[in-house]
C-alpha cells in the first residue's frame, strides 16, 4: 500500500503529477537501461547510493520504474543483449547500442512529460515514437546530415542518426530512405553506415534506397537498390554472406540470408519526386504500395486482383488515382468512408454500376 501524504494523495500520484528536473530525470533513464543491461554489483552499489542521495532522486527512479512497467520501454532485447552475444559468439553491432539509446530518450521524454504526454506513447511504437526524424503518411522530407549527406524520407519513416569519431550511422526504423552520401570532412574517412534490424549497408561513395519491407508478421526484410556507387550488404546473423551491389542492382537481404542480386527497378526512387510507377502491375499490388501514401484502409476484391495497370501516378492526390481507376479497369471504387475504401469488379454490360 503506498503512503498517505498529509493531503490525502497517494506518492504514486504525487510523483505522477509534480513535475522533475530534466537532469534528474535523464539521469533516473540512464540508471534504468544501465541496470537492465546485465548490470555489475558495483552498478547495482551505485545506483542505490544515487537514489538515497536525495528524495527528487528516488522520486524519479519510481517515476522511471512504473513509466517501464506501464509502456514496456525497454525491449528485451537491451536486457538480453550480453547474453545473446555470448549465445552466438559475435556482436550485432549497432543494433542494441540503437535500441538502448532510443529507450533511453524516451525513458527521458515521458519521466518529464507527465500523464499528458503519455496519452501519445499508447498509439505508436517505442523505436518510431523517440526517432530522431521521422514523416507522417503520406509525407516526405528531405535531412542535410553533419557531414553533408542528404537522406530523403518517404511515407511513414522513421530513423536515427549516430555520428561518433569512429563512424556515421543512420538506423532505419521504419519506412524508406533515399541517401546520397557525401564525403567526409574528418580524417580518416569514417564508413556510412545504414542500419536495419536485418543487418548493415556499408556506402562506398553511394547513392541508394533503403526500404524496410517488413509486413505485421515480421516477413518481408530489408530492400536496397542501388543507383550511383555501391554498398556492402551484411546480414546481422551471417555476416559471412556479406557482398557488394553495385550501381543498377538491387537486393533483398535478411537477418540470416539474402537474395541474388538483380538490375535495379529505374523507377525505384521516383518517389522522391511524388511520382508513383507502374508497368503492368497487378492491381492488387498497386493498391498496397498505394495505401502507404493515404491514411486508413484500401481493399482489393480478389476478383479483381490480378488485373494489370499501368502509368504514372501523381501520390499528392491518392484520392484522384483511386477515382480514375474506372477509367482505364472494369472495375469500381466504393467508398464506404474517406479512409475506407474498397476496389471491386465493375457492372456487367447492361447493369448500372454503382460506388456507393
């Protein structure tokens, strides 16, 4: 049972409620993910000390234990990654330092945000929720790195960037990113670095597209074509199948495996230009790629599926390019709402058709 305040308010809520100093709440974070990583006795010594130092100081570790509990924060992943490492006998470099350093900014974010704040938490994943930059659906922008190095964000990204003195890395979250990489200004040359959770993509004076193909399953992977220059594609957990695409091919890759290496699709960055392709594409197809760019849920009848469409198509108005569809297929766009919308097969000749 918490203690009673002499107002009648429980600690639990007056810790929620009163506001915290953003050092002692960095630092309540930074004790958090450090403890969850296979902590020493000495860390476990110190963080004890830290927390009786003074009462803001116990009162934020609470904060930061409950924030945990509530939201799940910290993936197991962090805590598991010493273990893991030890299990297969090698790193995955890049990947646990990311997550850790995401936990930890928003660890930091919500202990200073208060119950406002945590409303937004609940509707968007951890990784995503504290990028360092990220688009909406339906938006793109363009990021100038420290170095130079352009990165063009597509629909629904998310990403984070980490430069130190010994490399420049970019975590892709989510989403897809077009990079074209500028030369380094320090000496040594530090590598570019893209990083999924299916492995690494190592620039070499490169232009390229990195999509994260993912579907809710988990299926799909990490998809890289590349344009100018070439990249080394290394998979987190066979970094023996590593190997060079250079510029006008593309591939596939996994955290265990990765695809032949094909000729890149020209069209593969015209979405950096608003502009969505397709070369006799199956309708159904066409629709899943199209619903990246719109809000809500597009369907596609299965009778309908396999028809083949072709042009290209203006992603600013995705309403339009789904209006038009009759123009050119026989099929019907019924829209139930403006972000519920159905593809079906068209009226018969001598029916009267209808798209409501």
């Amino acid at each position: 049972m918490n203690a009673r305040l002499e107002n009648g308010t429980s600690h639990a809520a007056d810790d929620d409620h009163r506001p915290l100093e953003r050092a002692v709440a960095r630092a309540a974070a930074e004790w958090l993910v450090r403890l969850a990583d296979n902590p020493t006795p000495e860390e476990i010594d110190a963080c004890t000390r830290w927390r009786a130092a003074n009462p803001e100081h116990a009162r934020a570790w609470r904060r930061a234990e409950r924030l945990n509990a509530k939201f799940d924060v910290l993936p197991a992943k962090v805590g598991m990654s010493a273990l893991a490492r030890a299990e297969r006998g090698k790193p995955r470099a890049g990947i646990d330092h990311a997550r850790r350093r995401a936990a930890l900014k928003t660890l930091s974010l919500l202990l200073v945000a208060g119950p406002t704040g945590w409303l937004a938490w609940r509707t968007t994943p951890w990784l995503v929720w504290c990028a360092d930059a990220r688009t909406g659906t339906g938006e793109r922008r363009t990021l100038v790195l420290a170095d130079g190095t352009r990165v063009e964000l597509n629909t629904a990204t998310a990403l984070d960037v980490a430069f130190d003195a010994r490399e420049r890395r970019v975590r892709l979250d989510q989403g897809e990113i077009l990079v074209d990489t500028a030369p380094d200004p320090q000496a040594p040359a530090r590598p570019f670095i893209v990083q999924t959770d299916d492995g690494r993509i190592r620039a070499l004076g490169t232009r390229f597209v990195v999509r994260d193909a993912h579907d809710l399953r988990g299926n799909g992977g990490t998809q890289v074509a590349v344009f100018h220059g070439a990249v080394e594609v290394t998979p987190a957990d066979a970094p023996h199948l590593a190997r060079i695409v250079a510029a006008g091919q593309e591939t596939r890759f996994t955290a265990d495996s990765i695809d032949p290496i094909t000729s890149t699709d020209p069209h593969g960055s015209d979405w950096t230009r608003g502009v969505l392709f397709a070369q006799r594409v199956r309708l159904a197809d066409f629709l899943a790629e199209l619903s990246r760019y719109r809000p809500g849920l597009v369907r596609c009848d299965p009778a309908v599926a396999d028809l083949p469409i072709s042009g290209a198509f203006q992603l600013a108005d995705t309403d339009n390019i789904l209006a038009a569809l009759p123009e050119t297929l026989p099929v019907q766009v019924i829209w139930r709402t403006r972000y519920w919308v159905t593809v079906v097969a068209g009226p018969q000749p001598g029916q009267t058709g209808s798209a409501a």
